[in-house]
C-alpha cells in the first residue's frame, strides 16, 4: 500500500491545534488554544484546497471537538466543543460565532479535555479535569448520567457501544460504565496516564475491543473485560490521540513529534512534523485520509491517493521544513557528541525498524536526527538537536561583552538590582570606580563594591567557570547593599554553577522599611485632618503615644522573630482607625504598618473587632478597594503575603484563601506596577510553599487552589518583564508542581507552560532566570 503524503496545509489559527476531526470528506473540524473551533471546507480536489470559517469564538483554550452527523432535527449536524471555561458549547455549523449556541451544557468545574458522540443512542460523553465523566442527551441537553470513582482527571472518553462508555485517566486506570452511569470495572495495566482511548477495527488480528495509550509511550489493546491481547511500541514520548481508519488500521500521535500508522503490531509509516507536539490526529471513514494539529499552530491532511495529494512542490516544502526543525535536546535526552556516528553512517547502515531515529555528528560540530523509512528504505533528515552540547558556563553575556561575572546589587529598596560586570582579568578596584561612575553612585561605595567583587571571587582563575559561593541566596536578598557592615554573596552568578532552587520550602516576606519616617508621616497626616476640620477622626494624645510606643518593639520583632509584645497588640486598633475613618489618599503609611505588623506578631492574625472583623476584612475595604491607588494596593498584597511569616497568619491565610485570591485578581488585573507585580510573586509563592508542605500536599482542595494558581502564575510570567517578579513566579510555577500529576499535567495541556517559559527567558535574560526555566524544563519532562 502507498505511503500517506501531505494533501493540505491550513493556517489560520493563531495557537497551538489541540482538536481534530475529519467527520466527511468535504470538511474537517479544529479546536485550538487561540480559543477558536474552525471549520474547514474543501473548495477543490486538486490541488486541495480549503475554506476557512470560525464556528466557535470562546474566551479560553478549546481542547475537545465532536461532530453530530446530520439528523432530522439538525440537518447540518451539530459541532461540540469544550475546553478551559468549563463550558462545553453546541453549535449548527453555518452559524457565525456571534449568534447564540444550540445549547450551553454546564456542569464540569474544570478543564474539559475529551468528547464523544454515540449518534445512534443519541448522548455525548464529556471528560474533565474535575475527575468525572458526563453523559448528555442530545437534543435534551441535560446531564442524564455521572461518571464518578476517578482519581485523577478523565483524559479521555470512548462511547464504545449503546451502552457501554470507557474512560482513561490521570490515576493510570481504564473504567468501564454503563450509559445510565453504573460502574462496571477497572482495567489495570497502563504504566502511567492514560490520554487517548479508540475503537478497534473487527479484524484486527489481535481481536481486541478498543486501545489504550499515554504518557508511557506504549499502545495497548484490549478486550472490554480487561485483558491485554497487545501493544504496539515505537512512540519515544507521550501518546496523546489515537484513532481507528476505516482500512483496519490504528493511527496515533505524540510529543515526538509523529503521527503513527500502525498495521497490525507493526508501525507502517512514521509522519514526523516539523513542531514540538502533535496533538490531535483523526481519521474520515469514507476515504481514509487523516488530519493532524500540532503545536506550530497547523492543521494538515494527509492522503494515500495521488489525486488529493498537494503539489510536488509542497509536499518539498513540508519535508524541507522538517529536516530545517530544531529539536529540543530534553526531547532525545543525553547526546555525547564524541560518541556519535558522522554522516558515512547513513550509506552504510540500515534502519531496523520504521520511525527509527539516529543522531548524526555533522562536519561543523551540529547534531542532526534521521528517521528510518521503510516505505523509501531510506534515512530521512527530520531536524536538528538544539542544545545538544552545554556551554561551558565560563561567559555571561552583559551589554554586548562576555564577563566572568555579572553580580546583581541591590542599591535601594523597591528599584531593580544593578548589573556589576566583572571579568577575572580586571582590576577589582577599576571594575567598582567604573561600576560608580556608569551609575552616579557616590564614591564612598568604592571600597565596599571592590571588596565585594574580591570576596566573591576569591579563587577564582582567569577562564574558570564561575562559582555560586557557599549558601547563596537564590532570592537576592543576600545581594550586595551600599551600607552593610558585610557584604554577602550575591546569586546572580553562571547558570551552571547555581545551586537548584526548586522546590521552594520558605516563606519570604517583604519587610525593609524605616519605621521613623512612617511614624512621622502619619503624625503630619494627623495634624493635617485637624486643619482640615476633621479632628474627630485625627489621632488623640493616647494613640499617638500608642503609635510611639509600638515603633520600638516593632524594630525589635523584624530583626528577629515574631513577637507578642503588647505594645503591638495595643497598636493594631490604631492603624484598624486610621484605615477605616482615614481618607484613601492619608492610608498609605497604615498600610506600611500594617504589612509589618503582619510578619512581626501573630497577634494581627488574631485579632477581631467587635464585630468581628479581621485584618482580611480590613484590608478589603481600605486597600485592595482603592483602584486609583496602585501603591495602597500593592501594601495590601505585601500585607497578605506577610502573614506566611506566623503560624496564626499562614492559618488565616489558608481559610481565607477564596477571599484573599479573589481581591488580589479584582485589584491588581493587567497592572505594569514592578512593586505590585513583585509582591503578587511573593504572596503566590509563599502559599505554594503551604499547599505542598506536608500537612496540606495531600488534601484535595490542595490541587485546586494548585491549579487556580498556576492559571495567575503562567499569566504572569508570560507577561512580566522585571526580573524579580520573574523569578519569583517562576520558582512558585516549579514549586507548585510538586504537587503532583495532575497540576504537571494542567501546565503541560491546559496552560501552556512550555510557551509561558519560553516568554519569560526572551524578555528577562538573566542566568538565574536561565536556570530556574532549566530546573522547570526538566519537571515538565518527568
């Protein structure tokens, strides 16, 4: 039989292709996470051509798409879609995207990622991230049945039969149920998440009932009462769609970068894309062509008769775009370059099996990959290994010139660190009166910055890899400040000398101020109500002495650790008054006291009003609601983020978590404040420090804050460009997937943290940004 070539390439969507399906020949349906379904229709035979129209215009990411073939009742048949918004959407196919939808079936609370449609019996099946299964009758559009007992999200869902509907999920396990919902049984026997479910043709030789796949690679066949007749293996990475064509064949597709075709227990054709994943892959049942989408945003159809296929000089087009991919180095692994064949390698060997890959050592040093095709017996280049061979580590490129070293010093609180080239060759003392002058610093700092470049390179040899000193900060509070007594060591060294920080198990907290300057500034503001006529709400004789005599203790317990000092449980209903009866625009320096109340005692968690306020409640009202004021609202964060610091804060941090999520989201949305940004990263990752510490990893509400999280935290590194807020939020995405499967999963196929990683490492280029993406990269890859 002749081998699959391009038919089309279709290039209209704007995002990764999760969804495909090929319901008839004259059209093919996909859903993408540029939130769009788009229906293609066929124009002309040959060369194909295709007509693109939006049928589905949503607000987030679509996963999953279905088609009802035409009815009496819907002569156009129906288009179904479901992804991010929990909503799974029906549409009539020549409806534009504005007008309303046939029906809006609601009930997921997560991520829906799979659809089925049994015509006949008249119900779709839904699958989510929620951990169920939805039966829904067509026409009715009621959930009718709920397919519970999972553990983990439901990838995938098949309507087998009438009466039969099969599930695949994130705990490893296959179920089988009944249509009205009943739970029959579990087929164990997958090595990890099963993703794709499929009928198998009646002939199959392997007489199996449907097949299984996932993220252990392997395709396995099945009887529906458990037993395992086969598996098929070749994929070297996450299967993730896998159908039956109406030639008795099996065609699947993964993170490899391949679409598969399987005859038999034997992979036929390897159809590698020039992307990193291909996603979906679906086969029309009248002629048995196949559609694929993938990561590099395309949709493609293949076809086995010469009279669908694209021109001759396409089908050139697509394999030269191939051979010019780059591949990641995580997708092939390790790659010695000294132990690999050169190129006379390919004459003189035979591939052993189809979709075999080989890398090459090509005469200017790159490392390319080769694909075994037995149809054309030949070896086919398929692209380049990018980062195949790490560098050495011994340059930092700073403002066009490699250096040793690029310190980060932090000169004043709340402004970005300034960069400190150094090379080993240089003077210390000539580096730093440079480092001054570049930065109008005075010159007083000159023998502290020199001292700090001695200290911090001391063994150093000209041409040596950096090394991060013993217990480097990874957060920069251990940074270089004109004024200490001591310089410490600053993290901002080589990438391959930084310790790894993942994952994050302390609090931070945000506590530089200087009390007597905000004491100061609320006794003026005081004094400036009473010429204004507002002296019933200025400050008395007793709380200003309340005021003074909280500054002290208050030194003392930030310096130090949390404290019950009475002077500062005296000293809360003062700033309580001032932000309540206060105007928003005198609140500022409360606010200040108030965040460091909340790292200094654990008395400010505690306390209630008489009617029962806390200091969440507070904080409502007189910070975050004050949306002309973004430096009112990002003391308010820092406040929140603060109580981490106490036992009694983490404990009301945690309860009042819905709340506190909520006002940080409603205040803070689309803001370019670098303060607010920053204390958003801290307060976000300070409580992925809680949810996986050992008392909450395990509780269930653990992964959905996880995952509420994630959404805000890849958002935010996607967009940021200040380089603390950046880290922060990075190590918060890295620790937060400790928790497990399921929120690795969510960042992997619902919020594209590949994508959000490869934002923040072209926006923001510092080595420990470049190695806290790398710690990610690897978690990602498992």
């Amino acid at each position: 039989m002749t081998e699959y070539k391009l038919s089309v390439s279709l290039e209209e969507h704007e995002d990764d292709v999760r969804g495909v399906i090929f319901p008839h020949p004259s059209f093919v349906l996909s859903a993408s996470r540029d939130a769009t379904v788009r229906l293609w229709k066929l124009l002309s035979h040959n060369p194909p051509k295709y007509d693109c129209s939006i049928s589905s215009h949503g607000s987030a990411f679509i996963n999953a798409v279905a088609y009802l073939p035409p009815t009496s009742e819907y002569p156009d048949g129906l288009i179904i879609s479901g992804g991010k918004d929990t909503i799974i959407e029906v549409r009539q196919p020549g409806k534009p995207p504005e007008d309303n939808a046939e029906a809006l079936l609601l009930g997921h609370s997560h991520n829906v990622c799979a659809l089925d449609i049994r015509a006949d019996a008249g119900f779709v099946v839904s699958g989510s991230w929620d951990g169920s299964a939805r039966v829904w009758k067509i026409g009715k559009w009621e959930c009718e049945a709920l397919l519970e007992g999972h553990e983990g999200s439901v990838w995938s869902v098949l309507a087998y039969d009438s009466d039969t509907i099969i599930t695949g999920c994130a705990d490893k396990l296959i179920r089988v149920f009944d249509a009205r919902g009943k739970f029959s049984h579990t087929i164990k026997g997958s090595m990890d998440v099963v993703r794709a479910l499929c009928r198998v043709p009646s002939d199959h030789p392997s007489g199996a009932d449907f097949a299984s796949a996932g993220n252990d690679c392997v395709i396995r066949l099945w009887k529906l009462d458990g037993r395992q007749v086969g598996e098929l293996i070749g994929h070297e990475n996450f299967i993730y769609s896998l159908v039956s064509s109406p030639n008795g064949e099996l065609v699947s597709s993964g993170e490899d970068r391949t679409v598969r075709v399987w005859r038999g227990n034997q992979c036929i054709q390897t159809i590698t894309h020039p992307a990193i994943s291909v996603w979906g892959v679906a086969a029309c049942s009248e002629n048995g062509d196949i559609v694929s989408g993938a990561s590099d945003r395309k949709v493609r159809v293949f076809s086995r008769d010469s009279g669908r296929q694209a021109e001759p000089e396409a089908i050139q087009g697509f394999e030269d775009s191939v051979k010019s991919s780059s591949i990641p180095q995580q997708q092939v692994g390790d790659v010695n370059k000294e132990k690999l064949h050169g190129p006379e390698f390919l004459q003189q060997r035979s591939g052993t099996k189809e979709g075999q890959v080989v890398m090459i050592r090509e005469p200017n040093g790159s490392v390319s990959a080769h694909q075994w095709s037995q149809g054309s017996q030949s070896w086919m280049n398929v692209g380049t290994v990018v980062d195949a061979v790490g560098s050495s580590g011994k340059k930092t490129s700073y403002g066009g010139k490699d250096y040793d070293y690029v310190f980060d010093v932090d000169i004043e609180d709340g402004k970005p660190p300034l960069k400190l080239p150094y090379n080993l060759s240089q003077n210390p003392y000539e580096a730093a009166t440079t480092f001054i002058a570049n930065n109008e610093l005075p010159v007083t700092y000159l023998e502290q910055v020199a001292n700090f470049i001695v200290t911090n390179t001391q063994g150093a040899k000209i041409g040596q890899a950096s090394q991060a000193p013993s217990g480097a900060d990874p957060w920069g509070s251990g940074a270089y400040q004109p004024g200490q007594t001591a310089p410490t060591p600053s993290p901002s060294l080589s990438s391959t000398s930084r310790p790894k920080v993942l994952p994050q198990t302390t609090y931070l907290s945000i506590k530089t101020a200087n009390l007597r300057t905000i004491r100061k500034k609320i006794e003026e503001l005081s004094e400036q109500l009473i010429q204004d006529g507002s002296k019933d709400i200025s400050l008395n004789k007793e709380l200003l002495a309340d005021l003074e005599a909280m500054i002290k203790p208050l030194e003392q317990s930030l310096s130090s650790t949390p404290s019950s000092n009475p002077a500062l449980t005296t000293g809360i209903p003062l700033v309580f008054h001032i932000l309540t009866s206060w105007p928003p625009s005198h609140r500022l320096p409360a606010l200040d006291l108030l965040r460091l109340l909340a790292a200094a005692t654990p008395a400010l968690a505690e306390y209630r009003t008489s009617s029962l306020t806390n200091v969440i409640d507070i904080l409502a009202s007189s910070g975050f609601d004050d949306k002309d004021r973004e430096n009112n609202i990002m003391l308010s964060v820092r406040a929140c983020g603060n109580l981490f610091d106490t036992t009694s804060g983490r404990d009301l941090a945690d309860n009042d978590f819905d709340k506190i999520h909520e006002l940080v989201k409603c205040s803070s949305g689309g803001t370019s404040h670098r303060n607010l940004t920053i204390a958003i990263a801290t307060l976000y990752l300070n409580y992925t420090v809680l949810l996986t510490s050992s008392s909450h990893s395990s509780l269930p509400s653990s992964i959905d804050r996880g995952l509420m999280l994630l959404d805000d935290l890849i958002s935010l590194i996607s967009s940021v460009k200040d380089s603390e807020a950046a880290y922060r939020g990075l190590v918060a995405v890295g620790t937060l997937l400790g928790l497990g499967e399921e929120v690795l999963e969510a960042a992997k196929e619902v919020y594209d943290l590949a994508g959000a990683l490869g934002k923040v490492e072209s926006a923001v280029k510092e080595p420990r940004i470049k190695g806290v993406v790398g710690e990610i990269e690897a978690m990602l890859k498992g």
